[in-house]
C-alpha cells in the first residue's frame, strides 16, 4: 500500500522526526527530551507523490519497525511514546 510523502513527513515531524536537508531530505528522530539519535530515514526530492510498498518498507527498517508499525506510526495509531516504548525494548536508549 503506497503512502503519500506528504503524509509520510508530516506524521513522522509530529512523532519527534526533524528535517534535515541536503541531497536528499533526512528525517532524524530525536527524543521526547531533545535528544538527537542516530535514527534516520530519507525521503528523496525527485518526482512522484507516493512512496511504494519497498521503500515504505525500507523506511520502516530504517526507523526499526516492521512494516505494519511503521504504517501504524504514519496513520497515527502508533504515538512517539509509544515509538519510544518499542525502541527501547529493542534496546535502544534516551542517551
């Protein structure tokens, strides 16, 4: 199920996601305290509006989610808490 770059963007800047600019666009995820991970994802500028299934699920390795998480994070039904609950039972911390 291809998804929007719009929405993909705007969801993922609501859930802690900063933009970061340059050749391509980088999503970087910071913490709800501020702190800057080494989470990233990258949305290119080129053509087209949608995202395709690969890359969507691409994105979401980036952001280690499966698939169905990320979706879940973009659609909202997935909060940055409750990102932030996932990755650090993945062992991720707050640094």
């Amino acid at each position: 199920m291809p998804l929007k770059k719009r929405d993909i963007i705007a969801s993922l800047e609501r859930k802690g996601f900063q933009i970061h600019e340059s050749d391509h666009r980088y999503l970087y995820f910071y913490w709800s305290n501020g702190k800057k991970t080494s989470i990233k994802t990258k949305i290119s500028h080129g053509s087209g509006n949608e995202i395709d299934d690969n890359l969507v699920h691409l994105m979401a390795t980036q952001c280690y989610l499966s698939k169905n998480d990320f979706v879940a994070l973009i659609e909202c039904s997935l909060s940055q808490n409750g990102y932030e609950e996932k990755l650090i039972s993945n062992g991720h911390s707050r640094g």
